[in-house]
C-alpha cells in the first residue's frame, strides 16, 4: 500500500471511466504497506479504495476475485471489489493492474484499546472464514513458504551491514527450529495470512470487516491463527496471556483445533515471526523509498517475537495459549 508508482491524473480519470465512476473529485496517496501503490479516490459515485500493483499476476487477481465473491455469498464480512466494464476483475494500467474497491466503513483499532473481548470477536471471525471457505475450489499456493524465507535469509546473510548479517544468521537457526517441530498431516485451506491490525475494520465493538485478502493462499489453518496472534497480540516487548487466550478461544468456539494442530502452533508461530522479520528487512529497511512515500515498519517488533518463541518453546507457548 506504499507509493511506488507515480500515476498521472489521467489515468485516475480513465480508471473512473472504466468503473463508472463519474468524474475524479479527489486522489490521496496511502503511504502505508510495503509493494503497492493505493490511494482513496474520491468521485461523484463516492468514495472508493483504488490498488495499483506491478507485483501480482493475473491469475493472483483472479484467485483473489473469486475468493472475495466465495465470501459474500456467505455473507462474510469482507470487502466488496468492483468490475471494471470490461468484465475482468482488474484493469491493466501503467505497467501494472489496477483493483477497485468499495470503501469500507469503521476504524482500525490499536493497542492499548484492544481487549479481551476484541480478541474473542476477532478469532470467531477468523474460525468462521476457514469454515465458510471450506467449499471453495479456487486454489493459490503460498508464495511467502519457507523456502522463499530462506531464499531470502541467505541473501541478507551477506549483506554488508554486518548487524543485518548477523541478524539474518539468527533469523536462519530459528527457521530451522521451526521446520524441525512441525510434523504431521494437518488441515489445510483458504487463510489470509496477513491479517494484521491494519486488514480489519471495527464497527464499535464488533468486527466490520476482514481485507487486503492478496497474501491469501491455501495453506496450514494453524498458520492463519498464530500469524494473528503474533499481529494482536503482542505488546511491549512481550505477549498478552489475556489476548492470547481469548482469541484462541473465540476460534475454537468455531473451529477446535485438532491435535496435530495444537502440536505444531509452535512451528508456525516462530516461522511467522521469521517471515515478517524477513520481510520488513527487506520491504521497509532497506526501501529507498522516503517517508512520505511509505510508512516504515520497524523489523525488530518481530524480530522480538521470534526472540521471546524461541526462548518460550512449544510448552512455554501451550501455557500462555492456554491449551
């Protein structure tokens, strides 16, 4: 969601042609997320979110086009996507396509104003989204795996800021724990896979709706539950027992987990903390992007996650899940 391309104001005026739109009354750039380029676009129909991507392929769009269509027939609450009038999910702009969707009511809430009861709400949602999506047939691998993580880890090894070196070195032995833990068939389906405080809108105190569904693939559903759990629940350098439990219990209210999956929260849980330590390093360290064009996220809140599982340990986290 960072300004990476620079879009002229025709091709706003074209992209409100190709919706339907009416005319452009207003751009304004959104500076946060790490490899698009969005902005609110304001027109005589209302206000509308507009993505601009040079990174997602086509069948990425469609997958996700599908799937958002999959949850509104299951009234879920997501966001709603607009087709342009040539009947493709997208728009091929600049280099890049272009979605559209609806704006979508509510706030973004933080710490310290979350609460045990937000928590409860939040995993409900997330237990009912791998539940209704269960019958979905659209199929994404996921593109951020461990092998990408590791791709990754050994290029910032030899990177020649010797503190990012030795921080990919460490981030490496804790991907191999991860790896090492995880055993065992578990279920797999449709998860987001990135929802952070930044992909859910409230509604007071209820959840408004669930977005930015591009990271969603087919994956491990344990995966879905510990990457939240790492995005709300942790604060201060530590995790919150409260929050934890209360979002765990909330899920299992929908969906219990099974005993593979319980076994293996650990694994995934640490690989997550690698993988979005990874990706900041990458996507916002070392951005040359200025602030006014990306809102920087600092690597180290995550690196501290994976420092605090690791010491932890698998039983260390069954007690603060309460499991």
């Amino acid at each position: 969601m960072a300004v990476h391309t620079a879009l002229s104001p025709e091709a706003f005026t074209r992209v409100a042609e190709a919706y339907g739109l009416g005319a452009v009354r207003e751009v304004t750039p959104i500076p946060q997320g790490s490899i698009n380029t969005n902005h609110r676009l304001e027109t005589d129909a209302g206000r509308f979110f507009m993505r601009h991507t040079t990174v997602r392929s086509a069948d990425d769009l469609r997958f996700e086009s599908a799937l958002l269509a999959h949850l509104t027939e299951y009234h879920f609450p997501g966001p709603v996507l607009l087709t342009p009038r040539t009947g493709a999910p997208f728009l091929e702009l600049e280099g890049g396509r272009v979605s559209v969707f609806r704006w979508l009511p509510g706030e973004e809430l933080r710490h310290p104003h979350l609460t045990a009861d937000h928590m409860e709400s939040l995993g409900t949602e997330l237990g009912k989204m791998h539940r209704d999506t269960q019958s979905f047939s659209g199929s994404r691998e996921n593109p951020y795996g461990p092998e990408t993580v590791r791709q990754w880890l050994v290029g910032l090894a030899r990177h020649p800021d010797a503190e990012l070196a030795s921080v990919a070195q460490e981030l490496e032995r804790y991907l191999d724990k991860a790896e090492a833990v995880r055993q065992g068939l578990e279920p797999r389906g449709v998860i987001h896979a990135d929802l952070f405080m930044d992909n859910v809108k409230w509604l007071a105190d209820r959840v408004g709706a669930f977005f930015d569904f591009e990271m969603a693939c087919r994956e491990a559903y344990g995966l879905d539950v510990v990457i939240t759990l790492n995005a709300w629940c942790f604060d201060g350098g530590q995790y919150l027992p409260e929050l934890c439990r209360a979002f765990v219990r909330g899920y299992q209210d929908v969906r219990p987990l099974s005993a593979v999956e319980r076994g293996n929260l650990f694994g995934h849980a640490l690989f997550g903390a690698v993988r979005f330590t990874s990706s900041r390093i990458r996507d916002y360290h070392l951005s040359p992007l200025p602030a006014d064009k990306l809102t920087k996220k600092d690597y180290r809140t995550y690196l501290n996650r994976a420092r605090a599982l690791a010491a932890m340990g698998p039983q260390g986290l069954f007690e603060l899940l309460g499991l």
